[in-house]
C-alpha cells in the first residue's frame, strides 16, 4: 500500500475543501459589506481593479484594462449578471457581478472604453407610482 500517495491526496482533497470555503466566504463578505449598500456585487477574482460608484440617478463601474483593445472585450448581461472577459496574446480575464435589479435597471446597461479604461453605467429603476386604495368620504 503506498501510504504516501493517500496522504497526497487527502492533503489535495483538505485544500480544494479550504480553496472553496474561502471563496464562498470572500463572497458572503463582499454581499455582507457591499451588496445592500451598493446593490452591485463584485466577484472576488483580484484582477482587474474595479472601482464602484453609485449615485442619486444610477451606478458606474471602472475598469483599468492598459494594453487591452476594445476589441479583445466582451460584455454579457443575462439575468441580473453581468459578465466582463477580455482575451489577448492567451491570457485572459473574466468578472462577474450580480446587480440588485431592485435598484438598477439591467437593460440600461451601456459601456464604453478610452485609454485603457473601461466605464460601465446603469441607470437606476424608475419609482413606479403606488397606487394605494382609499375610502372617499361622500358630501
């Protein structure tokens, strides 16, 4: 019996077992800190650095992408995700983050890309008028 081989994949198992809970555990924190105040979550893979803003009419996400051509870019929106990836010369990159379509309208969604930079917008969901039920006291 090759003891050391069992003890190497056990030691594989512990570390891919640790490898997810860390994950998952990066992830509640980003939903925990950021996700009600913001209402966009962030994947939490380091690179690119994104920088989130949200303001009175809608949100902005910055990405610093130097050396990437718009065309090495592509945007996905399905459901409330939206995914960034970028490829060029076999290297790669995907971001994901979950929107609160509560706040922000997902079919708003624009982008653009200048100097290394790309600059994603989302207009804020339009309070609907609620319409309440009252009693009209007749005169």
């Amino acid at each position: 019996m090759d003891r050391h081989k069992f003890s190497m994949d056990l030691e594989d198992l512990f570390q891919k077992v640790f490898d997810n809970a860390s994950g998952l555990f990066r992830t509640l924190d980003l939903e925990l800190d950021f996700g009600p105040q913001t209402g966009i979550v962030e994947s939490d893979s380091p690179w690119p650095s994104v920088s989130i803003t949200t303001h009175k009419d809608g949100a902005q996400a910055e990405l610093e992408l130097a050396g990437y051509r718009k065309e090495d870019l592509s945007i996905e929106v399905e459901g409330q995700i939206i995914e960034i990836s970028g490829e060029r010369n076999q290297t790669g990159f995907t971001k994901t983050f979950r929107v609160d379509i509560e706040q922000f309208d997902i079919d708003s969604v624009e982008a653009g890309y200048e100097d290394g930079l790309l600059t994603i917008t989302l207009d804020r969901v339009k309070a609907e008028p609620k319409i309440e039920k009252r009693f009209i006291t007749i005169q």
